[in-house]
C-alpha cells in the first residue's frame, strides 16, 4: 500500500543539475566506466599533492581493494586549507550546547589555527605518523579539531562514543593499541553530567601503553589528575604556533578505524582510508543534500558514529560548508528544541534517525507548529528503516510538504551513502531508500547465492567496489573476509534484506544476522549477552529484538537463572543496571524473560530466529525446528512470554 504513496518532486525542486533523466544517464555511464567516472570527480572534488597511478586495483575473494594509488594527499588540507582563500572568514562549525546560551562558532580560519595548534600538541606528546589516537569526547568542537588534527599529522583517529563504558573504552583502546587518548573533564548532555575522564581514568587502568591523556577543560568541575600522563587540552595547544605542515598521505593510508558491533562479542574495528574514503563522502554529501553556497547544515548524529564522521565533520567541510554540531538533547529542555534550533541558526538542511523523528512525533505537532521552519529545504535520515507514518510526518509536519526527504542507506562499512534520492530527481516513496548512488550496483540474492531479476526480496549485497568500501577490520582480516566477503563469493554482503519494487526502488527489510538496532545504534547480540552473564545469578542469556514504536527496535532478553538462583525483580533492574555500565544506557533490556532453558541446536547454537519470532508473539510458524536438540523448550518459553502474561 506504501508504494502507491508517491511523492514527486516538488515543482520549486526542479533542477537544471540533477533530473531523473541526468540520474539515470549518469549512473549509467558511472557503472559502465567507473574507473573513468571515478578519477573524473577526484580530478574535480579534491586536491591532491601528487596524481594517482592507477584508479582502481582489487580482488574481492581477498578482500583487497586500492583506490588512487600512487596519489598523494591530506585530508584536513581538503577540509580546511584549501578553503582558505575563499572562505577564510565564513563559519565552518556553528555549535550550539546543551543550553541555549552556550553558542560558539569558528570560520575556516579559526578552524585552521585550532586544528593546527591541536596537530603541533599532539606532535609534542609523541604522536607519530601512523599511530592511534582515541577520542572519547562530548559534542563539541574539539571533538572535530581532534579528527582533523589526526589527519594533519596521519596519526589515525578512532573515536569511541562518549556514552561507552569504561569497559567498553578499554576494549577499543586495546584492540587499536592506541597509545593516546583525547577527552574532556565531563560531558553535560540533558543538563546530565556524564564522567568522561573519571572512564577514561578506570579504563586506562589496563591499557599500559597510553603515555598520554589530553583533557579538555568543558564542565570545569574537580577531577582525578595522574601527573606525567594527563595534559590540560587548552593549557597544551595555547602556546603552539597556528601552522602546521600537513604530513603527505598516500592514497591507501589509514585515516581512521571506528568501532561497530558485530555478530560475535567482540566489537570490530572498521578501517577507512584517505583518498576513498573523503572522494565519496565529498560527492555524497554535494549530490544527496545539494548543498548550496552559505547555507546551514545540521546533522544531529554523534560524532562517536559513522554519520558523525562522514556527514557532520569530514563530507561537509571538505565541501566547504557550515555544518552545525548540538551538543544537547532533542527534547532538552522540552520538545521543541530542535525546531527552535533550526530557527534560530537558520538551518537550511537536516539530517537525523528516524528514532529521533518518532520520538519527537510522539509528542505531538504543537511543539513543531510553535516554530516557523522557514529556512528548512530538505530533509533526510539515516541509521534504520523509516516506517511511512514518520516518514510523512516528517515531510508533512516538519518541511510543511516542501521538502523533499533524502532517505539514506549505508554502513559504517561502507564509509558513505549507497542508496538514496537525490533531491530534484527522484519521485519519493515513504520508507524507501529509492534507488542507488552513482557508481553504486546493489544486488539481490537469495540465499543460496542466486541473484533474484527484477522486483523482489533478498540479501542485499553489493557487486564491485567504491571508493570508501571498507579496507579491512583491524587486525583481523580475515574476520573481515568471512563477515562480508566469503558468505556471497564476489559480492559485499552487507548483512541487510532488502526488497526492489517494479520501479527498481530499494526498500530495507532490517538486519538478516544477529545484530540489534537500537534507536539506529547497533549492537551485538553478543555483546549484550555477554554483559548479562556476568552477574554471578545469570547462567546463559540470549538477546533479540522486538519492535518499538520509538526505537525502532528494543532489547528483548532471555535469561537462564543458576540453578540457586531465584528470579526477582530486583534481579532484573540489576541486569538491567549491568548492561548500562558495561556496554553503555543504549544496551538496556526493555524486558527480560526468565527461562529454564534456551532452545539450540545440537552443535549448541542458541537458535535466535525462533527466539525472535516468540518475543515477538508470531508464534503460528516457527519454521524448522527439528534441530533444536531438545524442542520441548519451545512450548515452555512461549507460555512464559510477555504475549501469555
Ligand atoms: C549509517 C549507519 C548500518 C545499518 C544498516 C541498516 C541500518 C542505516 C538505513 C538503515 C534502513 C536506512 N540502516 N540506514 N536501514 N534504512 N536509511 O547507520 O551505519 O551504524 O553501521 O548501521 O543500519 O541495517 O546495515 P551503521
């Protein structure tokens, strides 16, 4: 029915530059000559020290890929220097905290000193080409100035979310060996204090290769120092000159590596280099949001995130533009924060989750209708499906029908957006991600491999590379090689469903493997069970999701007690109290079920798909169940499940 819902694009919408007929022309010609499609834009969108050799080089069955080699460059000179002459005195960050009074804002110039004071710190403490640094940061604008002052001096940056864990920051720190970390006293989100240096203290207790802690001083209040490691950020980069020379990187340098959550407990480290990397972030960001000479452009994601990275900081800087970071709340103090913070700054493109959308839905229109939203000329979202209802909300409530909502698919993998509209070309349908970008072949198989023609369901996965693909997971290549490239041999498996309609349109089904997607944050089952089971009442636990009208997706846990152990409610506000201190308040449970047994096969693997399908009251069809090794654990669960209560 969704389908017959269709949106064309608006009359003021139409464009000179990008219509079906350009699209469909354009994409054509970027499948069958990529290699000339693809040197073509990094002739056009970036600055390189030294051309390439060759543009593309790569063999899927080993997971090798190599863009622009031989090419030389540096990734915060395309963000930053390379503006200079003509925009040295426009903003290039606007940030707003988590009150409305706190407001700052810094021009390319500034962006440039700072990122250059920062760089000369950093270099002063011993970082060196190629080594890791962490950033554990709140939403402010050292967070990006640490990035780029990384990228200056091809230190390579792995920011982990400052909602995180101690725990949680330990692993990170340790799986990337870095021996630096950048942070702040406290974050303030929510008018909520959240004790980034007081973690950062608890997880460098096992980490004893960091020499050095750099601490920005934000909320100002009291905390731990260890003398020797610890450095005040602003103390440090005051007296640094307000030039640095950036390091020249070759092409296939490492920029960054970002945490994401896997189908295994142990989070993997996905790896991005330079010139892939910022080419297909450039082009994404200027062909999806369209952005215009002197506009505002807000993308609410957290930096800890790939959208963080590839949309607040690295795609729109490197396209010259202002880029709005929040440090707040979307309903702090109350729900119309966000609409005023689009009044207020002008906001002309808006980017967030569709979690956020329906909780801001939720709450009724009178607090969008207060504010005038005038300057707004699209809209787009990220990080889950959106379902139609908030889709049209979104459209019709928010942008008052006039602006067009980008939809965009992709991965932490995939560096940058892989199905979207483009603004001006593509007729809408709500809760599809239309079609795909240029350069950018999905395909459908099922799941004996075969490729489905034509409208469809299946494995969404992707034939051939682009530039920003995943290079490798960090120290594990051959994890990355069995998640992503040995299921589907020749393809990039990306771990979703997906439906093609007759129009060739893209409709994401959700995740097909065990991973969660929590208010659009991923999360391994594994990881959430693994959190469960430390408690010393918890014999064995599996996760799975269940819908929610909000998140998009809840935690739905099943719990097997120890044998002396009695289930409580007590007991379950401690497991949940866990799960928020191990992995971080996004992993808490919103029921847990208590059960004698969980139904696996006889190799022992808990069988989550029927585990799924009864926390979800879908009971009718269980599918096969003839290699549980004990099936009588299905009746048991499902009359003790939260639909037979
Ligand atoms: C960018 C980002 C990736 C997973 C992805 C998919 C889901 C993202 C979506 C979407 C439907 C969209 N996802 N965008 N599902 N429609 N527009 O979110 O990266 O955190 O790695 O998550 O998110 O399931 O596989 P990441």
């Amino acid at each position: 029915m969704s389908e017959k819902n269709i949106y064309p694009v608006p009359d003021h919408f139409q464009q000179a530059w990008m219509t079906d007929e350009k699209y469909q022309s354009l994409y054509r010609y970027s499948l069958e000559k990529p290699e000339e499609f693809w040197s073509c834009k990094a002739e056009h969108y970036i600055n390189w020290f030294r051309p390439w050799n060759s543009v593309y080089e790569g063999d899927f069955s080993k997971g090798e890929v190599s863009w622009f080699r031989g090419g030389q460059l540096n990734v915060s000179v395309n963000c930053i220097d390379r503006h200079l002459e003509k925009r040295a005195d426009q903003t290039a960050i606007l940030w707003e905290g988590d009150t409305q009074d706190e407001q700052k804002s810094y021009t390319y110039q500034q962006l440039h000193d700072e990122v250059c004071k920062l760089a000369n710190a950093l270099k002063q403490l011993g970082v060196n080409r190629g080594d890791r640094v962490c950033i554990y940061m709140p939403m402010i604008p050292e967070a990006a100035f640490a990035m780029l002052a990384c990228a200056r001096i091809g230190a390579v940056h792995a920011v982990v979310f400052g909602g995180f864990s101690p725990n949680s920051l330990q692993d990170r720190i340790l799986d990337c060996d870095c021996q630096m970390v950048i942070t702040a006293d406290e974050g303030i989100r929510g008018g909520r204090v959240i004790p980034l240096k007081a973690n950062v203290d608890e997880a460098l207790q096992c980490c004893p290769d960091v020499h050095s802690v750099l601490v920005v001083k934000y909320s100002g209040s009291d905390i731990n120092w260890v003398e020797g490691r610890d450095h005040w950020y602003q103390s440090l980069t005051a007296t640094q000159p307000a030039d640095c020379e950036p390091e020249i990187m070759d092409a296939e340098d490492p920029l960054f590596i970002l945490y994401t959550s896997g189908s295994t407990g142990k989070p993997k480290g996905v790896q991005h280099t330079t010139a892939g990397y910022i080419l297909y972030t450039t082009v994404t960001f200027h062909y999806v949001f369209d952005y215009r000479e002197g506009e505002v452009y807000w993308c609410a994601a957290d930096v800890g995130w790939i959208t963080g990275h590839s949309y607040m900081v690295y795609g729109p800087l490197s396209n010259g533009a202002t880029t709005l970071m929040y440090a707040g709340l979307p309903f702090w103090p109350d729900a119309s924060r966000i609409w005023d913070i689009v009044d207020r700054h002008q906001v002309n493109i808006a980017y967030t989750a569709p979690t956020a959308i329906r909780a801001l839905m939720a709450k009724g229109n009178a607090y969008v209708d207060k504010s005038s939203r005038s300057s707004l000329r699209l809209l787009g979202t990220v990080g889950e499906p959106i379902n139609p209802e908030a889709w049209q909300w979104y459209y019709k409530v928010v942008g008052n029908s006039r602006c067009p909502v980008v939809d965009t698919w992709w991965q932490t993998e995939t560096g940058g957006i892989m199905i979207t509209p483009l603004p001006g070309a593509n007729a809408l349908k709500p809760g599809s991600a239309t079609r795909p970008f240029l350069g950018i072949r999905p395909d459908l198989l099922d799941d004996d491999g075969n490729k489905i023609v034509g409208p469809g369901e299946g494995n969404l996965v992707i034939s051939g590379s682009w530039p920003s693909q995943i290079r490798t997971l960090y120290g594990d290549h051959q994890r990355m090689l069995d998640t992503y490239f040995n299921r589907f041999p020749g393809y990039y498996c990306t771990g979703d469903g997906a439906r093609r309609d007759e129009d060739g349109y893209y409709w994401i089904t959700g995740r097909v493997d065990d991973v969660l997607s929590v208010s659009g944050h991923r999360l391994g089952t594994a990881e959430v069970e693994n959190a469960l089971v430390l408690h010393q009442a918890v014999a064995e636990a599996a996760v799975v999701s269940i819908p929610d009208p909000v998140k998009g997706e809840a935690i739905y846990a099943f719990v097997t007690p120890m044998d002396d152990a009695e289930p409580s409610t007590e007991l379950e506000s401690e497991l949940i109290k866990l799960t928020a201190s191990e992995i971080g308040p996004i992993a808490k449970p919103k029921r847990i079920q208590w059960t004698k047994a969980l139904p696996k096969t006889r190799s022992g693997k808990i069988m989550r798909r029927i585990l799924r399908k009864i926390a979800r009251g879908d009971t009718d069809n269980l599918g096969d169940t003839t290699t549980l090794a004990d099936p009588s654990v299905i009746n048991h669960l499902i009359e003790h499940s939260a639909y037979c209560q």
